[in-house]
C-alpha cells in the first residue's frame, strides 16, 4: 500500500541523520534583455537578483525524500511531498513537489540515482511564485546542486542548468527555454546562446542596480510560450509555402520557431516576405528581428565597448543621441541601457502582446520616478517588471511610486551570485 505524504512523514518520528545539514541558495534571474527569444534559439541577457531560494537538507538512512515548503505551510496551502529514489509521477499540476520529483526521475534516467540516499529538506524562498523571476528554476537548480555537493555527482554549473532544463521541460511539461535555469546557476550577468554547446559569456559591465517590481498579477509560462510559438510557426509555414518569396530568403527560415537563422536576417530583407502574413504572424516575426537588434546593440555596452553615435542613433534614435550626449560620462551607458529596455518594452507590448494595462502603468510610474528603463522580466501577461536605476536610493524611490500605484511588492537589487553552498 503507497502512504500518502502526511501518512509518511507521521511515521518518520525518529530519523537517523548521517551527516551535519547543508544549506544550499540559488538566487533569483532576472530577464535582462532579448526577453521571448531563449526558445527561438537567440542568445539571451539574464542577470541573478539578490532574492535567494534555500534549501536545509538533513540526508537521512531512509530511501525517500521529504520536502516541506515553509512558505506553502505558511499559506496553509498543501505544503509537503514524499517520494522513494526512483522513477516518479507528477503529481496535480502546479505542485511544488513535481519540481523535485523530476529532477530525481532525470537522474534515474541518467543512471546517476543509484548514488543517492533520503533526505529530509525544507524549503524557503524569498522569490514570490509565478512573478517572472525563475521561482521554480531556482528550486530545480538548487536541488540538483545540493545532491551534487553531498553525493559528490561532479556536475558543472552547466550540467546543473541542464539537468534542471530538462526536468522542466520533459518531466514536469513546461516548454521554456533555458535561460531560467542558467541564470540561476551561473549568477551574475551573462550571455546565453540558446543553441548548442549553449556558450556562457560573463559580462564585464557591473555598474547595475535594478528595482524588481510585483506586479501582483501571476502569469503562467505553460499558456503563454506554446501560443506564441504557434503564431510563429504559422507564419513560417506561410512563408515557406509561398510562391513569391524567393529560395535565397527561404534558406534562412524554416517551418518551426526555432529553426530560422534569426541572427542572419534583417528586417529590411524580408519587408516583400512580410506582406503576404497576417496582422498577428508579422508582428511575431518583427519583433522577433527587431528584439535581437536592439540585443547585439545592448552587448557592446555589456561588453564596455565604445558608444558609437552611428549605433545610438540606429537603434535609439537622435533625441535620444542628443539626450545621451549631455548627461554625465558616469550616467551614459546606463541611459542606454535603459533606452533599450524600453524599447524591448514597447515590442513585448505591440508586437507580443503578452503586456497588460496594470504592466504599463508600472512602467510609467518606474520611469517618472528616476529609473533609466523598465521591461517585463519573464513571459508577461503579469509577473514582474525589471527596472534599472541610478543608485539603491533611487531604486528604493522607483519602488514606492509602483507600489503606491497597485504593484504587490518591490526589492532593489544589484547584481547577485548564483546557486551556492551557503552552509554545511
């Protein structure tokens, strides 16, 4: 007979701990730039925040895990799950314990699981659920690195991020791209290529405060990615499929959202192409192509290259250029960076849709404020708004005025580590 969890944990009332506990974190990302583009293959800009996931882990002599969640038992909300060392079922969507249960089931798989033993973890977290801030990213990674670390699995950060993308996608079902996951592990500022050996570039530029605002309105990752990689697809199809594109641009596309040469077409090559899809398909691929310009221009300032007016005035405009030109040398960059953002922005709003009225308003009232730029961080439709600010005053000012406009929550942060032993 199979206990349930509660049934479980009420017979574990003498546990035999083998070793000390260990306290494992992972922090929060932060969807700095190309936002809707990691599953397309594009590179993506993620940055870790200073939110941080934990995990207490006491490994036990018993062949199972129990996992609590302290915040879930704080909202009195089903807070605890149980499972052996083998190959899992998830449980009712959105459960918290199919995050653990599918990192266990890709190491049985893996055939790693046989050096695993029980443990008993508790699980709290500072990154509010469904904001847009790679929450169960976090569990996931944390989870893996904490195995790694007490059953000596030797994994890269990367193979931390992999194994954590994996279980996410093939076992819990949510069709994400990797960027969450990276981020996390790797921490810092970096640049991913979404597209195999899936290279990471730590940025150098670290003058970066940022205000995290929660928007309040949770948003699903599962409802939104499939629906824009539909449109996508329908109207690749349309252009394959027509007569009047010519065999030269064809090469580049293809029929999936993932398999065009993004980075090699403009915007400019493919306006005839453009004219045959609908509304809605043109406006998926535009922004596409135009999310992944404004993306390479970002980069060079990550990369502390020299602003260049021929590149500002391309992608930002002249006022703008103008605008630049007579702010402080310490506040250049930033002001660029922060005109890329809101650029991003506008695109998620008007060529994505995935941004809402309440989102906008956030934004607004972010840049009213003082801060230099404001995007959505993750899928939209809710979740939370990244913004870029002066200094953690100025970013302490931007988040009043948001919640003094309806946003849940808001935090300044600088650039964090990734996932780490914290204790043991």
């Amino acid at each position: 007979m199979t206990l349930s969890p509660t049934e479980t944990c009420a017979n574990l009332t003498k546990v035999e701990y083998m070793i000390p506990p260990v306290v494992v974190s992972s922090p929060g990302r932060a969807d700095f730039l190309n936002t809707h583009q990691d599953y397309k293959g594009l590179p993506v800009v993620s940055v870790a925040v200073n939110l941080r996931t934990y995990l207490l882990a006491k490994p036990i002599t018993r062949n199972i895990f129990v996992i609590k969640s302290l915040d879930l038992e704080r909202l009195h909300e089903p807070s605890t799950d149980v499972f052996t060392i083998r190959e899992n079922k998830m449980l009712k969507k959105g459960f918290f314990g199919n995050y653990f249960r599918s990192i266990v089931n890709v190491l049985v798989k893996q055939g790693v699981a046989r050096k695993l033993q029980g443990m008993d973890i508790s699980v709290e977290s500072e990154i509010p659920i469904g904001s847009g801030l790679a929450s169960s990213a976090a569990l996931e990674v944390a989870f893996v690195a904490l195995l790694n670390h007490v059953y000596n699995l030797g994994y890269t950060k990367r193979e931390l991020a992999e194994t954590a993308y994996i279980a996410e996608t093939e076992e819990v079902g949510i069709p994400c791209g990797r960027l969450d996951q990276y981020g996390v592990s790797f921490g810092g500022t970096i640049k991913l290529d979404c597209k195999p050996p899936y290279t990471v570039e730590p940025l150098p530029f670290k003058a970066l405060t940022f205000a995290i605002i929660d928007s309040g309105i949770r948003h699903s990752t599962e409802d939104i990615h499939p629906k824009r990689q539909a449109e996508i697809d329908e109207g690749l199809k349309t252009l394959m499929e027509s007569r009047v594109i010519p065999d030269t641009l064809k090469a580049k596309l293809g029929y999936r959202f993932d398999q065009p040469r993004w980075t090699e077409i403009r915007e400019e090559e493919m306006e005839d192409a453009l004219s045959v899809l609908d509304n809605k398909t043109e406006r998926r691929i535009r922004f596409t192509i135009r999310m992944q310009r404004l993306t390479e221009f970002a980069l060079k300032i990550l990369r502390l290259e020299k602003l260049i007016k021929k590149d500002v005035v391309q992608n930002l405009g002249e006022e703008e250029w103008n605008r630049i030109q007579k702010s402080p040398s310490s506040k250049k960059d930033n002001l660029v960076l922060g005109g890329v953002m809101n650029k991003q922005q506008a695109l998620l709003r008007d060529f994505y849709d995935v941004s809402l009225p309440e989102i906008e308003k956030i934004c607004s009232t972010a840049l009213e404020a003082g801060a230099y730029g404001a995007k959505i961080s993750g899928a939209g439709m809710g979740g939370s708004i990244i913004t870029l600010v002066k200094d953690k005053k100025t970013g302490q000012e931007v988040t009043d005025a948001c919640l003094s406009v309806g946003a849940r929550n808001g935090w300044v942060s600088v650039v964090g580590e990734g996932v780490k032993i914290e204790a043991e």
